[in-house]
C-alpha cells in the first residue's frame, strides 16, 4: 500500500523562537561549545547575518547532545559533545543568532551498526545495502525509524532550536559499479519520492506545533534533469508542501566537467549558483517555501578561489532578489568568507 502524502499542511500557532533569519554559516558541534564557535557566532552577528547551522546529528550518525530518549539511552546514541544543549543554544540566541539544528537523516554508520534491522537491504537479500562509498543507508520508510527520529526532533524542539534542517534526506546515489538494486520498506508499491515526502511529513509534524521550522538540504543537480531527483527520491514539488525552508546546494566544484557548457564548473559560481537557485524557485512558485541557498566556502577544484568568489555567488542570488544563503565550509574556517559579506 502506497504511503498517503497528500494531506495538507497542518495550520499550526506561529510561535516566535528568535529573530528573522539573514544569512550565516555551518558549524560543527565540536566547533560550537569552543571559543571558536562563540566567536565565529559574534563576528557573523557584526556583519548583519544570525543564522548558525550546528550540528546535531552529523554523519557519523550520532547525537551530539546528551540524549535522554530511552532508546537514545539504550543504544548509546548521545555523546557530551554539546554538554548543555539548551545553553549552548540560550547563549548563541543572546548574540543574536538564529539556530539550526542540522540533523542528518539517511546515512547513520551508528544507527547501521546498532540497528540494522532498519536499513535498506540489497535486493532479494536481507543484508544491509551500502553505497559505492561503502555506506549504509538507513531505509526511509521503516516506520520504526520514523518513530524514534519523531521522539528525537521533538526533545531538539523543547531544547530551544529555532529549526530544523535535515540532510541527506534521500536515498543513496548507487551502489559499488552503480548498482541500485536494494528494496525499503513498502519498495513493491511506494516510488522513493513518495517515501522520502512521507518520512519529512512524519517526522516535521512533530516539532511545527513548537514554531520550529522545518528545512531540508537538496542535491543541486535535482533541479537540472528529470533523473537524479527519481534516483534519491527528492522531488521539491512535493516536499515543498511539508517543509518551510529548502536548502539547494549548487556548490559549483560538484558539477562535472562540460556541464552547462562549461569546462570547469567549479571556476563559474556566479552561473552554477544563479541557475540553480532561479531553477529551485520556478519549481517552488506559489508554495511559500523560503529557498536559502548554501554557498560554497571551499577551494575544491576552484584554480581562483578568494573573497571575489564568495562574492560572485551571493551576487547571482541578490540579482534573484534572494538575501538567505548559508556559506559550507567543513572545517569552520570563514576567513576568506568575511571580507564578501554584505
């Protein structure tokens, strides 16, 4: 039986939880209980942006907090990375900062290997399938998993987050040699978009009657054909009725050669970044999703990387009309970011 995802989106109180979101930066929890962290959370303050993307749960798959959910407790899934989540985020709240919780959904190497009963299987086994990187992917649509993570969003929401934002809210490219031959739960009636929309639905109602905010991170490429958004499973047209915010992310090092005519896409970040982002609102027209791009804060591949190239990308938003974007940089190092914020 097909899951059923066309009901309306609940009308829920709009509770205020923290100022309007501008544009920020991602930091790791590691980063964020530092001196570091308060500091790159007061210099993003002082340039006129707020919004801080933390993790919550990365993609070791293992919660940053002290969890204290019984199944949490039961499987170890909580660490002292963050000590005191509510103060952490009281205290980025008091510099001005708008939190997100950036919550990684699908690839759990530690759910994986504590509950591989909740993975996706490779086809006509019962083995756990993995991807051409080797890893495991937890399957969507395994209602147990959808329950713990409902009870795990919602202990983020009573800590204070002002959103949510999941990630690797998909299922995995391709196996080793591009095989994609695995089965989840309900695979024989239920196409990978719709389990996807579903398992968003489910577990972001739980948390929207706290005024927190729901948002999603999106392959960029999704946008560009009419196969890669059927291969992971994310489809914007549905999803957008479920979630507040979509994150695209056009990183122009992550496109390959010759794509849109270009030799080397990641030297173009005005045209990968503004095609992308225009492609991502022509296909969200009339839902009302705010589209806050993420930008890349990287030299991956990038032969004229500096302060020009972070410019050039938030410049194809603004000739959008878009102001919200997020800049990625996995090791939290912002200096070359500074100098291009408005």
């Amino acid at each position: 039986m097909a899951f059923n995802v066309g009901q309306p989106v609940l009308t829920l109180p709009d509770i205020s939880r923290g100022p309007l979101p501008t544009y920020g930066i991602y930091i790791t929890s590691h980063t964020a209980v530092t001196e570091k962290g308060s500091r790159l959370a007061e210099q993003l303050v002082k340039k006129g942006g707020n919004i801080l993307v933390m993790d919550i749960q990365g993609s070791g798959g293992r919660l940053a907090y002290n969890s204290q959910l019984p199944l949490s407790v039961e499987l170890d899934n909580r660490s002292n990375q963050i000590p005191d989540l509510k103060a952490k985020i009281n205290e980025f709240h008091d510099d001005g900062a708008y939190v997100v919780a950036r919550f990684v959904l699908f690839k759990s190497p530690f759910l994986a290997a504590h509950k591989p009963e909740w993975t996706i299987k490779a086809k006509g086994t019962n083995r756990p399938y993995s991807n051409r990187e080797g890893a495991i992917w937890m399957d969507p649509a395994n209602p147990e998993l959808l329950a713990y993570y409902k009870q795990v969003v919602k202990e983020l929401a009573l800590s204070g987050v002002d959103e949510v934002q999941f990630d690797y809210v998909r299922f995995p490219e391709a196996g080793a040699g591009g095989n994609i031959g695995y089965s989840f739960t309900g695979s024989e009636t239920t196409a990978r978009d719709d389990a996807i929309v579903n398992a968003v639905r489910e577990i972001g109602h739980e948390v929207r009657e706290f005024g927190v905010k729901i948002g999603v991170d999106i392959f960029g490429i999704v946008v560009w054909d009419n196969i890669s958004w059927k291969l992971i499973g994310q489809n914007i047209s549905k999803l957008d009725d479920y979630v507040d915010v979509i994150y695209p992310m056009p990183y122009p090092s992550h496109f390959g050669p010759g794509w849109g005519g270009h030799t080397n896409p990641a030297d173009e970040p005005y045209f990968f970044v503004g095609e992308t982002a225009k492609k991502f609102a022509e296909q969200t027209e009339g839902s009302g999703v705010i589209i806050r791009t993420w930008l890349q804060g990287f030299n991956l591949r990038v032969t004229n990387y500096g302060p020009n190239y972070i410019r050039e990308q938030i410049r194809a938003l603004h000739d959008l009309g878009m102001d919200q974007f997020v800049i990625w940089n996995a090791a939290n190092n912002y200096e070359v970011s500074w100098p291009a914020l408005p």
